[in-house]
C-alpha cells in the first residue's frame, strides 16, 4: 500500500510531500516507510517494522490521517481497494 500526498503551493515556496508506504517483508513482517520534504529539499525518512498486519495497518492510517489534519491531501493512492486485500 502507498499514499502520496502534498500540501497547495504558496507563493513562492515549493509544496511539500508526504509518501506513505506499507509492504509485507519476506519473514511475514511489515514495514511502514514514511518519507518526506519540500519538493527540492532534503528528505527525511522513517522505518518502523511490526510484526502483525494490523498494528501495522493503523499505524498506516494513523501517519495518513495526521498528516490529513496537517493540510496535506491525498495526490495518489495504491493498494487501498480493500482492508483486507493484504496478506
């Protein structure tokens, strides 16, 4: 599963993004990658592994819907058709 989202540009100031990426690793992990920056700018990157989908699941929407709250808005969507569609 991703998320990509970006604030509205201003001004004179590039927008800022916010990629959200949930993927099952080999040993039946999960990885919840959270990346961001001003466009142009240093990136920032964020790991966390969890060992059941679920908590990995609403640390996923947890990220989304605090980044939501902050302004940002959902650009490009993958792998979200179903919360069941993983594992």
């Amino acid at each position: 599963m991703r998320i990509f989202m970006q604030t509205k540009p201003v001004a004179a100031e590039s927008p800022r993004y916010y990629q959200i990426a949930l993927q099952q690793d080999l040993l039946g992990g999960w990885t919840l990658t959270r990346e961001w920056s001003q466009q142009g700018g240093k990136v920032s990157l964020k790991r966390d592994v969890y060992l059941e989908r679920d908590d990995a699941l609403a640390a996923f929407e947890q990220a989304r819907d605090a980044q939501i709250k902050r302004g940002f808005h959902v650009m490009f969507s993958q792998g979200m058709e179903s919360p069941h569609a993983m594992g």
